[in-house]
C-alpha cells in the first residue's frame, strides 16, 4: 500500500494539493492517504507573563490558553471535512483517508510534518506551493523551502 501524507491548512494552496492528489490517484486502490495539520500551539503572550503569578491568575491564565486551544481545535473539523469532501469528490474512497493533527510551535512545523512522514512510513509528502503566511518574497513559502532541502529518501510533491 502506498502511503501519502498531504500537509493541509486552510490556504489556497491546500485546496490546489488536494485538487491534485484527487486528479492523480483516484483510481488507486492501493493507496492510503493521511491528511496532517500543525496546530500552532499557544503563543508567548499565554506563557510570557512578566512577573510570578499567583494561585487565581495560574487558574485564570490556564483557563484562557485552554478556551484558545479549544476554539483552534474547532478549526480543524470543518477543514478536514473540506479536505475529505474534495478528494471523495474525486473518487477517492473515504476509507482510504484518514486525519491527523499534532500542536507544535511555528518554527518547527516543517520538521513536524518532515517527522511524521519518516515515522508514518509515508513514500510521499505533497503540500501547497504557500501555506499560512503566503508571503511574496518566498518562492515557495518557507514551510515547503524547509520541507524540500531536509527531506530524505521521500518524495515531495509541492503542488503550485
């Protein structure tokens, strides 16, 4: 079985990957796809707090990161429902699609995605040619650059 990991977010870029993989391998049986996402995980300001807090701020500041990653965690259903909708419109059985998150901070995402590919056993990672921050002066974006110059013995496939 061939195993692909498509590295989604709620970019335009996703939904052309997405396009592609549903174009390329809806006629394989013999495929599996995971479809990833990295939650960015609280920022500083949740953890920066400038001086020693006391009991009721502790319980205040771990109610606020834990409402935040609650509402983050909301995101993910409908993109993956999205996702899944646009390959099994394509012809790719729902059976072989299955979702994935992991929370990491922003300047190891790359890694994250590049880490589950080699403890998936994935042959394929396929992402968008910009995710998230879609910045012009990438040209690729710098999740994919990263992607691309560290992965070895996989395929990347940067769909544009």
């Amino acid at each position: 079985m061939k195993k692909i990991l498509i590295a989604i977010d709620n970019s335009a870029g996703s939904l052309k990957a997405l396009d592609y993989v549903g174009r390329q391998f809806s006629r394989m049986k013999d495929v599996q796809i995971t479809l990833f996402h990295v939650l960015l995980s609280e920022p500083p300001e949740f953890w920066d707090e400038g001086h020693i807090l006391t009991k009721e701020e502790k319980k205040a500041q771990k109610d606020v990161i834990k409402k935040w990653s609650a509402n983050k965690k909301k995101v993910l259903e409908p993109m993956f429902e999205k996702a899944i909708e646009v390959l099994t419109g394509q012809g790719i059985p729902a059976r072989q699609i299955q979702t994935k998150f992991s929370i990491e901070s922003f300047h190891v995402v790359a890694q994250c995605i590049l880490g589950e590919a080699k403890n998936g056993g994935y042959e394929t990672i396929i992402i968008g040619r910009s995710g998230r921050s879609n910045l012009k002066h990438f040209l690729l974006g710098s999740i994919a650059n990263k992607i691309i110059n560290s992965a070895r013995g996989i395929t990347v496939c940067v769909v544009d």
